[in-house]
C-alpha cells in the first residue's frame, strides 16, 4: 500500500501526511454526480479520510 494522498501541510517542519494509506475517499461524491473511477478517487489514511468528511472541504490534489 502506497501513503497518504492528501496534500494538506500536517506540520510545518515535515510537510504534507505521510502515514500509509488505507481507505478511498471520493474527490467528488458520487451521490453529486462524481464517478466511481480512479481518476475520482484519493487514497488516503483513516485521519485524513475522516477529516476530508467532517470538514466539508476538499484536501487536496482536486
């Protein structure tokens, strides 16, 4: 499994999320019109999967 996706700076000093992906998040949700493909999809780790889902806002690579 590959890391995190998000492009979000987590920490000032080292950058972007780096923890290993494990869940598929959905750039633009299917049930707004978004695909079920790849090219929609992000892999993210659990935190920045939930995050992604609590905030409302898009994390990055849109």
């Amino acid at each position: 499994m590959g890391t995190c996706e998000c492009a979000r700076d987590t920490c000032q000093h080292y950058g972007p999320c780096k923890a290993r992906g494990s869940e598929f998040h959905h750039k633009k949700p299917v049930g707004t019109g978004g695909s079920e493909e790849l090219t929609n999809c992000q892999f993210l780790c659990k935190l920045c999967h939930q995050q992604a889902h609590s905030s409302g806002e898009g994390i990055g690579r849109l």
